[in-house]
C-alpha cells in the first residue's frame, strides 16, 4: 500500500508547525536557515512532494495534461498522439508526451517527475499502469483515463474499439474472397489488443477442417516480428493462402517476408492488417485492413480526460467504437485458382 507523506508530516518531523512549513515551500514569509534545513531535511526522508501541497492550497492548475505511449515509432499511436493534441488544444491545454517502451519503470519515473509539475491529468496508452500507480494518481487527485485497458475500470474511463468483433471481420473477408487457409500472426498476449483479435480469429476458425493450431505464430506488433512469423509460417504450411496479421506493422512485415520469398502478396496470398494507420496506403501492394477511428479515439479520450479535471465527467464508463474494413490491393487482387 502507497503511504503519501503530507504537509503535517513534515511539519512535525521537522520539529515545527505546518505555517513554518507552507513559507518555506511557498517562499512568502521569514523561515531561518536552521529551520530550512530541518524542513529540507524532513522532506528528502518523507520523499515528500511539495508541488502537491501547492496544488491543495493554491489550486494550482497549468492546463497540461500527459500522454504517455507504449511505442511512438508506432505509428498507431502517431496518429493518435496528433487527435489528443489537437483536441487538447481547442480547450487550452498543453500535452507533454512521455515514450514509455512498454517499461514500467519508466513509466513509473514520468508519473513521479511529472506530478511535481503542476500536470493536471494524466492519458496512458501503455499496458505497464497498473494498479499501484492508479492508486498513488486516485489519492493524489490526479485525474487519469486508459486506452483499451486500465487496472481497475472502476475509477477510470477507457476508450477501446470491438477488437474481438474486427478480427471476426478480417477473417471472414479473407473466407469471402476465396481463402482456404488462413494464418494468423497474433501480438503479445499481455497486451488487450493481441489477446482480443486472437480470440476472434480463433472464433471465427476453429470449426474449419483446415484449421490447426500451427497456422498461430506470435508476433510484437513490430515490422520485424512480422517478418519473421511469417517465414516460419510458410516453412510449416507452405500452402497459407491467407494471412491476417493482429496489426498493420505486421502485416507490412508479412508483406516483405513474402516478397522476398517471391511469392506475390496479395494475389497468391491475401494479408489483412489491422488499424488502418496511414502507412498502409502506401505499401505494395495497399494494404487492406480493419481500420480503427484514429482520430475519433484521441478525441474522445481527450474530452474525457479534460471533464475530469474540469469536474464534469458524472461517471467512468468503458467506450468500445466501431471498426471499419478497408479493402485494397493486398486481398483485392486475390485469386484462388492461383493456388489449385
């Protein structure tokens, strides 16, 4: 449990009252220079924040909020970097973006610094916040808000999309356009997002007399990992006519391996990515894709945010937003006799 020093704390560690204590944070009175040790003193051991009294008794309010991202060379989470922005600063706020690399230390040294600083309330789309952070952020009075999971959504409002629903989608695209063996290169299974679409694709194929379990090979939402799941991949099935990658790096990554493999993407084999970051358009062949609301996501996580700072959210709820397909060139061109 999270035991945060308070001003009184200090005051009576130092040996003086909590007035003494309030002059000397806020520099607005006589403190002598003994005293100003004792309460320096007092406050390294407490590891106590003063930028949080100030908060409490000023109100303090700098109108910044914190983005932190798991992987800004993602450009899933570019594009929803540009919407939060955007949208926070129609509103009047400042975001600070914080690259955690999926690292809970790191995280956890961005919500020590930053705390100290006025920030009035913190967007996490990372994986590594958990439960001991959301409970130093609730008693601090720090308002957060999650993308796709959060420790407890109890106290947290979580925007996400229908993952489980879009694999669905994918998968019977690829069934739809004449794929007869379909595999699937799946993300992280500590992460919300590579679970969900794993559990769509397998719902959505478990019945088929072609499935096996060796048509799965793990991925790490990265253009390697792609690459390298779908080497393996057709090593062990060499007859895959289909591939839906849990997302879009990925599935560039799976649109290379073929390539270099000399096996024509999109027409021998059909890929489908998943998140509709703009890269995709751009790829040969286009990349189809489940496209997620980008823009609409960092908009709504930033209004959320900023009503509860702003004291106006009346209750934490989880928003699931629709998905959409975008069919291209990567399964448009797609021709089953190919492989008879």
């Amino acid at each position: 449990m999270i035991v945060i020093a308070t001003i009184r704390d200090v005051a009576k560690l130092a040996g003086v009252s909590v007035s003494t204590v309030s002059r000397y944070l806020n520099k607005s009175g006589y403190v002598n220079v003994e005293t100003e040790r004792s309460i320096k003193a007092a406050i390294e051991k407490l590891d106590y924040a003063p930028n949080q009294v100030a908060r409490g008794l000023a109100g303090k309010k700098t109108n910044t909020i914190a983005l932190i991202l798991p992987d800004i060379s993602n450009l899933f989470f570019s594009d929803l970097a540009r919407a939060v922005e955007d949208v926070a600063a129609t509103y009047g706020y400042t975001v600070i973006l914080g690259n955690s690399d999926d690292r809970a230390d790191k995280e956890k040294r961005y919500i020590e610094t930053l705390k100290k600083k006025y920030i009035d309330g913190f967007i996490f789309a990372s994986q590594t916040f958990g439960p001991e952070e959301a409970e130093m952020l609730t008693k601090l009075g720090i308002p957060f808000v999650c993308l796709d999971r959060a420790p407890s959504e109890e106290n947290a409002s979580v925007v996400r999309t229908k993952n489980i629903e879009g694999a669905s989608m994918a998968v019977q695209h690829l069934l739809d356009i004449g794929c007869r063996k379909i595999a699937h290169i799946y993300g992280p299974q500590h992460l919300i997002t590579g679970r969900d679409r794993l559990i769509g694709y397998e719902k959505s194929v478990h019945a088929m007399e072609w499935f096996t379990p060796s048509l799965l090979e793990e991925g790490d939402f990265r253009i390697r990992g792609g690459i390298s799941a779908t080497e393996r991949l057709m090593q062990r099935h060499p007859d895959i006519d289909g591939i839906f990658a849990g997302n879009d790096l990925m599935a560039i990554g799976a649109l290379k391996a073929l390539s270099r493999m000399g096996i024509k993407a999109g027409e021998e084999v059909a890929i489908c990515g998943y998140d509709g970051i703009q890269t995709a358009e751009i790829t040969s062949p286009e990349l189809t894709t489940i496209a997620q609301p980008l823009y609409e996501m960092g908009a709504l996580i930033s209004r959320l945010l900023i009503k509860k700072i702003e004291g106006t959210l009346e209750k934490d709820l989880t928003y699931e937003l629709d998905v959409k397909l975008l069919a291209r060139g990567s399964t448009l061109d797609f021709s089953p006799r190919a492989k008879a």
